[in-house]
C-alpha cells in the first residue's frame, strides 16, 4: 500500500468526522445578523452625534461676536547696509486711538520695535568658524600577540603529563 492509499483510508474515516447539532447553520446566520444590525445601530448613532456636533458649532460660530479687530503684525525692518541711516528707516504708523466702550477691558497698546544703531558684526552665532578636529597620526596601531594558552587549538598530549 502506498501512502496515497492510506491517506485516502484514513480520511475516508467515519470516526473522524464531528457531528453538528441541528440548528447550528440557523444559529451562525442569527448571531451575523445581530452583529450586523448592532454595527448599524452604531453607525447610525455616530452619525447622529457628529450631526448634533456640526449643528450646535455652526450656532456659536453664528452667534459669534468679534470684540475688536484684531492689529496684523508688523514685521522689523532689516538694514542690508553696514552703516543705517536713521533717517530712511520705516516706522509704521500709529494705530488712531479708539474710544473704549464702557464694560469692556482695554485694549493692549501698540508695540513699536525698539530703534537702536546697528552695527557691521554679526552675533557669535552666526559666525561661520568652525572647530577643527583632532589631528591623527598615520602611523598604524601595534598589535599584542596572542596569549599561547588560550589558543583554540590545543596540543595533543592529554592533559596531566
């Protein structure tokens, strides 16, 4: 006999096979069902909640009052010469004084950037040296030699003589 046959015998078994309680395709379909309609019964109250989100965000932005404008930035002015002319540097206009209404906090106040001469050297962290390494020798390393006891390959003689 050859081992297709015998794998054909063994399989061919009565004793192998594993009875299945009558019912059991009827209760896989049931519990697919239940787990599908929970999955829709989640993603429809997920849909609900973020619909509730939208809604409610888009009366507070509605609703929204902006107290004051708010001032844009303004950026310095940067001198490309090495000697500044105090004359040709831009100062931004000031911001016209607004009366405050009564029950509100004050406005901050502008900020002006300090005016100050500038000089033609740079700050120690835009310097461009850099540190050089170490200088290294050419020559090459010794090596030891290695230690005759603890060479792998032993001698013949049994240990003891």
């Amino acid at each position: 006999m050859d081992l297709e046959d015998e794998l054909n015998r063994i399989l061919r078994d009565d004793r192998l096979d594993i009875p299945v309680r009558t019912g059991a395709e009827w209760a896989v379909v049931a519990g697919a069902r239940r787990r599908r309609q929970r999955n829709n019964a989640m993603a429809a109250a997920g849909s609900a909640l973020a619909a509730l989100v939208l809604a409610g965000g888009g009366v507070v932005l509605a609703n929204h009052k902006a107290e004051q404008p708010v001032q844009p930035a303004v950026p310095p002015v940067v001198h490309t010469t090495s000697e500044p002319d105090p004359t040709s540097a831009e100062q931004p206009p000031p911001p016209p004084q607004q009366q405050e209404p009564p029950g509100r906090p004050p406005a901050l106040p502008h900020y002006e950037p300090p005016t100050s001469t500038r000089t033609s050297e740079l700050p120690t962290i835009l310097s461009t040296k850099t540190s050089e390494p170490p200088p290294t020798s050419s020559n090459p390393t010794q090596t030891s030699e290695p230690n005759p006891t603890s060479s792998a390959n032993q001698t013949s003689e049994p240990p003891g003589e």
